[in-house]
C-alpha cells in the first residue's frame, strides 16, 4: 500500500517481546480439510501467479507476466471472471504483482510499472483509480487501513507512507529494526505489509528477528514483537562498494493478519520448517499456535474459516482451499 517519525520514537516504542522455546511450547496443530484445488501447471492451464486474496464468494489472483486478473468462485473454485488486457485504460495494467483489502468487497492491485493502484469489485468492475504523484516511486507492499487511506513500504528507502486524498503520499518514517546489523542492507532492512481483511497493518521482516504493528490512528509503531525462531547471525561484507550479506535463508516467507492474531510462514531456513505457519497474539507477540501447510506454499490467506494456499513450481501454480 511521508512526514517522517524519529528514530527515537520508533525505538522508544521497542518493546521486545521473545517467544517462548518451540520445543517446549507443546502447541497443537489445527487440522486442514481440502475443499478445492485448481491446478495451473498443464499446458492448457499454465499460470505463474503472484498473489491471491479472498474476498466474499471469490478468490482473486494476480500475475505480472501476463498482466492478468483472475476470480474464482469461494466456494467451487470455477473461474468467474477473467482481466487479460495490458495498457493504461480502466481495468488494464502492465505489471500487477500485488492484491490487498480495501474495505468490505472491495480488493486493491499494485502495479508498480503503471505506477497506479486500480480498485476493483468482486465482480471485476473499477471503483477507483489511484495514481499520480502520491503512488509514484516502487511501492513493494500496501496495507488498507480502519480509515480508507492506504499505508505502502517505498524503496530505496524503506519508507513507510501513508495515502489518501492529498496529491502526494506522506511520509511516515524509515524502517529501523532494534537489531543494528539489519539496517544495514537493503536485503535485510527490508519489511512487508502481513495481509490483512480489517484494516489492521502489521510489518513482517522477512529476513529478521521481527514484526510489528503500525497504529494508523496516531501515525506510530507499536511494540516490536520476535519469532519463535531466531534468524541465523548475518555478515556484511564492506570490501566492495556494495556492502554484501552473507547467505541467511528466509525467516519469515509471508503473513496474514486475522483478527488479533497474525500467522507467519516460516521461511524454510530448516527442512523442518517448510509449510509451518506459526500464530502469534499481536498484543504480546505471544505464540499461540501453529499448523502445516504443503511445503511447496508460496503464499496463503485467511477468511473466516478457510484458508488459501497457493503452491508454486517450474511448471506453474497450484491454488488450494481448505477449511480450518
């Protein structure tokens, strides 16, 4: 989804909050019943997406590739409706590569190379267009918030901003983990927006220790929170113009925000951690509890009852549904 907060602020609000030891949490795992799987992988078929959303009765996805936007039905997973035009008219786009809540029926689509964001109905058609200055630059992640703005991650710098109505974004503060060392690379610094039905904006690190969740209201972090697993220590090499990190893994591979709880993919670091999402209160980081999802997952969302999951491959994508 940017008058910038100090770095004083954002620390000061640092309250980090460690999870307890896995080994010794004795959580149980929920069970997953299969509703639906459309398989994107045939020659017929073949699809590479890049995001998917839940929404009502449907299922929405994206991919870049092709500039395409597809809606399946919730409940049957047959294809609704299908957007395949690329071009700058309403309902076309170059590059969408991102799906985001933006109040009750209503899905957002991020495409940076167009440098607008386009609003859509579940049933395809436009409700708004947003563009110009306040979405220009490479908006890695937006977030809808309680108040119908928008709050986005902006590269180079890891700004959050905040989007509404003014004709440029403002600027919230730069991203500025409690561990030193990342902020000390883009790959590192680097934070996302968890995927979020209600308006509520978390920021994961996906290479890192932690989360956090942004209190739109009065434009501040809240308290740092930490995974259940630690991050493996990291090096930066600052021998050649770049500084350059040694290899790390993945520690968080995506979230998604339902209710007071955010669930987080474990990145894979491990073997063992493939497919694990991990549940942690958002008012005290706590681990509640955790479930598993096919290992080749690449991303999932929540709603209700169901959860999305969808799979990636060199031969294509795999869109599943279950019930939790």
């Amino acid at each position: 989804m940017h008058a910038r907060l100090t770095m004083a602020l954002l620390l000061s609000l640092c309250g980090c909050v460690a999870n307890e030891n896995p080994s010794k949490s004795g959580l149980g795992d929920s069970e997953l019943r299969p509703i639906w799987t459309v398989d994107l992988t045939t020659a017929e078929t073949s699809a590479d997406l890049d995001d998917i959303f839940i929404e009502r009765d449907r299922v929405l996805t994206v991919q870049a590739n092709d500039a395409s936007v597809m809606a399946f039905d919730r409940s049957s997973g047959r294809k609704v409706w299908e957007k395949r035009t690329r071009g700058a008219g309403p309902g076309e786009f170059l590059s969408p590569r991102q799906l985001f809540g933006f109040g009750e029926g209503l899905v957002g689509v991020v495409d940076n190379r167009q440098g607008r964001i386009t609003v859509l109905k579940t049933d395809g058609n436009v409700d708004r267009i947003l563009g110009g200055e306040r979405t220009a630059g490479d908006l890695t992640n937006v977030c809808g918030t309680y108040d119908g703005h928008l709050l986005a991650v902006r590269l180079p710098l890891f700004e959050i901003i905040r989007i509404n109505d003014e004709p440029e974004a403002q600027s919230l503060f730069r991203l500025n983990w409690p561990t030193p060392i990342f902020n000390e690379s883009p790959m590192l610094q680097q934070g996302l927006f968890a995927k979020d039905h209600a308006g509520r904006c978390v920021v994961y690190q996906p290479r890192g220790d932690f989360f956090f969740e942004l209190l739109a209201d009065s434009l501040s972090a809240g308290q740092f929170r930490t995974y259940a697993q630690s991050y493996p220590p990291q090096k930066i090499d600052r021998t050649k113009q770049f500084p350059r990190v040694s290899p790390g893994g993945i520690a968080a591979a995506y979230a998604v925000v339902k209710h007071d709880t955010v669930f987080v993919l474990r990145g894979g670091i491990n073997k063992s951690d493939e497919g694990v999402v991990d549940a942690y209160l958002l008012a005290t980081g706590q681990r509640v509890s955790q479930f598993q999802l096919p290992t080749t997952t690449y991303k999932f969302d929540m709603l209700d009852d169901h959860v999305l999951v969808l799979e990636t491959s060199d031969e294509g994508s795999i869109l599943r549904l279950y019930a939790r």
